[in-house]
C-alpha cells in the first residue's frame, strides 16, 4: 500500500484500513513513520512557540532548541510510548480486567517504570531507563503479541492525523488569534479521538467506556514518565522538556 492512498484509506474508509493494516509488511509502517514524523518535526521546528504566552517555550525554559534536539526528544517520546504505553494498553485489552484490577495491575507496571527516578546511582539509573521500555516490549512480544501488533499499527498510522493537522497548528500559533489557536486544537483532538475510538473497536469487541478505562492508566504513567525526565539529568535540559511538547 503506498502512503498516499494509505492515507486516503484511513481518513474514508477506517474499518477496511483497520484489516488491511494487518497484511502489510514492517517497511510500511517504517516509511508511514518516517514521513509524518518529518511533517511534525519540521512544523515544530519553524514554529516560534511564543504563543499562547503561558505554553511558551520561554515560560517552560527551553532555550532555542537545535532540529537535533527536536528529532531527540521525538525518538525518544516515540520510544516511550510505543514501549510502555501501548504496552500497559495491549495488557488491558487482553486480560480483560475489572477496574479494580486494572488500578492494581496498572500501578505495579507504573511502579516497575518509576525504578530510575528513584535510584540515586547515576549508571544504574541511566541503564534502567534504556532496559525497561526494551523488556516491556519483550513481555508484549511474547505474552500479548497479537493485541500489541495491532495497538502499535494503529499508533503509527494516527500519526497521519498529527501530520494532517501539524501545518494548520502552526497557523494557529502564528496569527496569535486565540479562539483560532483553541477551536484547531479542539478539531485536532477530537479527530484523534475519534479515528482512535474506530480503530480499537473495528478490532477489539469493547464499549467505549471500556476502552477509555483501558486507556487511562497507561496515559497516566506515560505523561508521569514525561513530566520526570524534566527533574533527571539523562537529556540536555531542552530535550527533557521537548519530550512533554511531543
């Protein structure tokens, strides 16, 4: 499938994307990866982020990131969330766990992932962060493989989402209008949500209420994990707070 009728697919017909999705090879994904990855990057790149005042980068401290530091902080923020997230996500899905359940199990993973941030050894800290995201995706592969695959095709492919509204973002921040800037962010949002929504149930038998649970915690834990990387020295101090901006 190429990108362009890929694209064509998922905005028109999601459900008969949704099963295609399954048949294409990794290069796909690879190259669907990489050009809206690129879309994004750039638009983050040339935008001025001095608006709204109170999300600017002047207000977070981020003092005229370099494009390396801005591809960085994405690989990474990339690698956290199809590692962690999508795998906490995949484990919901799977066992098909009460609330209750899911608040324990959740917080154990939660729990497991926040060992860095409180070993004062700087290596062992430094090894932790690289080795956790990689063995939960070793436990996705081989426990939960096939709701994993779909959940991380699905991830990669609202990319094209983020790259649709990447450019109309960067509008809405350079005219410094702001009922333009929020009712963008809104439609942006509610696509994602929606197109996220279709693509679970299209696979998964599951309420929305359901897979809003499911979602919960993990999204948690994730921006948690975001937010530390602020307050640990693994990244420069521009790149631990472009991870939250990703």
């Amino acid at each position: 499938m190429k990108i362009s009728s890929a694209i064509k697919t998922f905005l028109i017909d999601n459900q008969k994307y949704s099963k295609l999705i399954m048949e294409e090879k990794p290069s796909f994904f690879i190259k669907l990866l990489l050009f809206t990855f690129t879309i994004k990057i750039f638009f983050l790149y040339i935008s001025p982020h001095n608006f709204p005042e109170e999300l600017s980068f002047e207000k977070a401290g981020i003092i005229s990131p370099s494009l390396w530091e801005y591809i960085i902080a994405g690989v990474f923020s990339i690698y956290l969330y199809f590692s962690i997230l999508l795998t906490i996500l995949a484990f919901n899905i799977k066992k098909e766990l009460s609330f209750l359940k899911i608040f324990i199990t959740n917080t154990f993973f939660g729990l497991i992932i926040l060992l860095p941030f409180v070993v004062k050894i700087k290596t062992i800290s430094i090894l932790l962060i690289l080795s956790i995201p990689f063995l939960f995706v070793m436990f996705s592969l081989k426990k939960i493989k096939d709701e994993y695959l779909y959940l991380l095709k699905m991830s990669i492919s609202l990319h094209i989402i983020t790259a649709i509204f990447s450019p109309l973002l960067y509008i809405g921040e350079i005219s410094e209008n702001e009922t333009i800037y929020i009712i963008i962010n809104l439609i942006s949002a509610a696509f994602y949500f929606i197109y996220y929504i279709k693509m679970i149930k299209s696979r998964f038998d599951l309420s929305i209420p359901r897979i809003l649970i499911y979602s919960l915690f993990p999204s948690v834990i994730y921006f948690i994990i975001s937010f530390l990387f602020t307050k640990i020295e693994f990244f420069s101090s521009n790149i631990s707070k472009l991870i939250i901006y990703q």
